[in-house]
C-alpha cells in the first residue's frame, strides 16, 4: 500500500520519520515536488530525517509526501513529523506579514501523523 501526505510549503521544511512496528521495520520514502516530479526517494529504510530546501518557484504549492509499503506483506506503522525551518529569513518575512495583517503565520505549524500502511 501506498499513502501520500500533501504540504503547501511556505519555505523549506523538514520530514522526520521512523517505523514504530510491524514485519521487518522497513518502508519506502518519496517527496514529490509541485510539479509531481521524484524530489528524493528512500527505499527500505526504518527511519530518517530529510531537510527539503523549496525552490521560489515552488513555493505555496503542495508537496508530496509518500510512504510505500508494497515491498512488504506485513502492516506497519509508521511515526512522521514535519516542522519548518525557524531561522529561515523565509520565516522572518512571515512573521513580519503576519504581524501587519494580525493574523496567523502561514507556514508556522507543526505536522505529525502515525498510519497503519498495509
């Protein structure tokens, strides 16, 4: 089974993740960019962490995030996390916009998730 995630970037960000449980521990990681085009791809891996620099052009467009386990006949669950790069100057010009406009940073969250993929 494979399962995508999508993130409208605001600035580079950052995917954590790791395999919790289930058969050998072992999943495929794919980001694709806006423009649904292979940005980096991980295969049978049990965890990692991956920095994602967005190009200007790619900015406010969805990303994908997808976790792939058809190597694989048996269910795992799986822990990710994104979070965005703070000392970005990216992130300044947010805030400075959001605090001009009073309302909420876009970009200024943090995701995490945990599936069963089977």
């Amino acid at each position: 089974r494979r399962e995508c995630f999508y993130y409208t970037a605001h600035m580079d960000f950052e995917i954590d993740y790791q395999v919790l449980k289930g058969g050998d521990f072992q999943i495929s990681l794919e980001i694709r960019d806006p423009d649904d085009k292979v940005y980096m791809g991980k295969h049978s891996t049990s965890e990692g962490n991956h920095k994602i620099k967005v190009a200007e052009h790619f900015l406010k467009r969805d990303w994908g995030i997808c976790f792939d386990n058809s190597g694989s006949w048996s269910e795992k669950r799986v822990f990710f996390m994104m979070d965005i790069d703070r000392s970005s100057a990216k992130f300044a010009e947010l805030e400075r916009t959001h605090n001009k406009e009073g309302g909420k940073t876009a970009g200024n969250e943090e995701t995490t998730g945990s599936d069963k993929l089977y």
